[in-house]
C-alpha cells in the first residue's frame, strides 16, 4: 500500500516538473494612448462578475495577469467610461488596443479581433456616421428625408453583411464563449422569439446559459406577449395633466389610441412629436384618435420643460408609480409608438415616421 502511495506521488511530481511547476495563465496588455490617462486606472471584468482588477496605466499600458479556467467574455474600460472594450479571458499572451479596438494574442482574440475590425464593416460604419452627422446638421425637412433614406438603405447592407459574418464565424464557434457573444449580438437584431428559438436549436449550454443571451430571450418573450395582434397591457403611473394617479387604460377609453414611449433627453423622441405626433393629434383627435404620452425615466422639470417647448397638448402618463413601462413591453430603446386598436388589441408597434399616419388613417376606416 505504501509503495503505491509513494508512485502516486512520484507521477505527481513529475508532471509537475514537466510542467515547469506553473498553471498557465492569462496575459492581458492593454495599450492606450493618451496621456491624459497616464498613471490612472484601468478596469476589467467578466464572468458574471465573478472577476474583477484594475491595473495602472504607465508608458501607455497597463498589464493584468490571472490563471483562466474556462474563456470568458470580459470588459474593458476606464473611469469615467470614455474608453470601454471587450475581448475573451483565455490563457495566453493577450493584446488589446482600447483606442482601437484592435485585438489579437489568443485563438478565441485573434477570431474576434479579425470580426471586429472587418474593413468593409468599418467602412460601412464611417459612411453611416457621416450620414448621421449630415442628418443632424440638416434643416430642411426635405433633406433630412433624403438623407434618412440613404442611411437606412446602407444601414440594411451593413446589417445583412454583418449578419452573414456571424452566421459564418458562428459556425465555427457554436460551442464556445464568442459563440455565445456572437448569438448575443445577433438577437438584438431579432424581434421574434420563434427566429431566436430557431438560432438557439442545437446550441452548447455555453451558448445557451451566456447572461445576454438569456436576458435576450427574456425580452423577446415579453415582447411576444404584448406582439401586435395581442390585448394591450395597462400601466400605472400619474397623469401629467391632473397629477393624479391612474393607467394607460382609463386614458384609452376604449379609443383608437396612439401610444408613445418617450423622455425629453431623447432626441429622436423629441424629434417625432415635433415632426408628427402634435399634428396628428391635432388632425385626427376629432375624428376619435387618442394620443397618449408614456413618460419614461425622465426628470420632471426637464419633461415639463420639452412638454411646453414642443407644444404637447395629449395627455401623458408618468410612469412614477411601478416605474416598468418598458419591462412590460419589452421595449430597449426609444422612441417606441404603438397603435392600439377600439377593442385594445394591439395594431402595429415601433412605428415611425411617415408609417405612424398611414397606420392612424387605415385604423380609424376601419
């Protein structure tokens, strides 16, 4: 019994000499320059939080080193949040460009770092900024449609090129962290939980049990719920006009009804009242339309404030009171315009632009 004991041991020892006595481990060099951030912090964490380390930044760089068990998507960042990154936590010598997002070292970096500087998305992505900036210093009506239209147009061959990225990186990756990450970010651009369900068929538990992909999920369920077609769900909150607590169901009132999730430190919020919800309140409330605002995660004097600059005369529900509008509707971005029909079933959601008065003309023909 003791002899064996003693080879046990013996075979121990030697693997670990073998092994130069050391576990591999991870090490991440993050390179950043700028000299306003010289001899400050930065940051990184992962794994559910599980993981967290902040090293300072000297000549430019700043190194971390832990012993990685499994990979794991891990962020990168200083504070204030100016600069923020990503790459994957795996064993081995890791290289990382926070300026840049360039990114290289590992297997599962040097596959993510070649997806994200992929240089015809990056030039997709230089002409939808400059179409954006040329949106935004535009004054014509006229122009701006123009421009709209050929920023979604390249946004569209941006998306489907990008789609087809993944799918093929995806496809390489099923079973692994950036698999996960990549189905993450491919549900963002889903709105059905059938196509969500479909593109997790056959996938590993590390795809499946990745945190954004079950929040993903969460949110497409809900979404399902309250999907046109389905009753409208209510919501408690104050009425801005008399202060008093009530619900999106009494200011319906069994109407064709108009519903805008919005907050007056949203741009695009701003710029559909403007554009086209004080005027179609104006040109269809005699005609049996309700407008009603959802005042989403506002400060008060600034939303009375835009109330009275845009000229809002619709009523509005601040949503004060259970404060989770958007979680019953699913809903990650706004603005988010909603068509809800005399018997509360919902018509049509995310509708914008032109698509809100089409959508107001054919309900109220019915």
């Amino acid at each position: 019994m003791k002899l064996n004991k003693i080879l046990v041991l013996c075979m121990a020892l030697f693997a670990l000499v073998a092994c130069g006595g050391k576990k591999q481990t991870m090490t991440l060099t993050v390179h950043l320059d700028d000299q306003n951030y010289e001899g400050k912090y930065i940051y990184v964490s992962g794994n559910m939080g599980a993981y967290a380390d902040s090293a300072v930044i000297t000549n430019g760089e700043a190194i971390f080193r832990t012993v990685v068990d499994e990979p794991f998507m891990m962020a990168v960042f200083t504070q204030p949040s100016y600069y923020s990154s990503r790459c994957i936590a795996e064993n081995g010598e890791i290289y990382l460009d926070i300026f840049s997002d360039s990114l290289s070292g590992t297997p599962l970096n040097n596959a993510l770092g070649q997806f994200q500087h992929n240089a015809r998305l990056i030039e997709f992505q230089h002409q939808l900024d400059e179409l954006y900036a040329s949106w935004r210093q535009a004054d014509d009506p006229e122009v701006k449609k123009a421009v709209e239209a050929a920023f979604d147009s390249v946004e569209a061959v941006y998306m489907n090129e990008s789609k087809s990225l993944s799918e093929a990186l995806l496809a390489e990756h099923e079973n692994d962290i950036l698999g996960a990450y990549l189905v993450s970010v491919m549900l963002e651009n889903i709105e059905s939980l059938a196509e969500a369900e479909k593109l997790l068929e056959g996938k590993s538990a590390t795809v499946r049990n990745y945190q954004p992909v079950q929040a993903r999920m969460e949110v497409l369920q809900t979404l399902a719920k309250t999907s046109a077609g389905t009753r409208f769900a209510d919501i408690k909150g104050t009425s801005y006009l008399t202060g008093e607590e009530t619900t999106l169901a009494a200011m319906i009132e069994g109407k064709v009804a108009l519903v805008d999730f919005w907050a007056s430190w949203c741009g695009p919020c701003r710029q559909e009242i403007k554009e086209n919800l004080v005027r179609i309140h104006k040109t269809y409330a005699p005609k049996g339309l309700v407008v009603v605002g959802i005042d989403v995660n506002d400060d008060p004097a600034k939303h009375k404030k835009v109330t009275e600059e845009l000229g809002i005369q619709y009523n509005q529900l601040i949503d004060n009171v259970d404060k989770n509008a958007c979680e019953i509707y699913g809903i990650n971005g706004i603005p988010h315009i909603m068509l809800v029909d005399k018997d509360g079933t919902i018509l049509a959601r995310n509708l914008r632009g032109d698509a809100i008065e089409a959508a107001v003309k054919e309900a109220l023909a019915k």
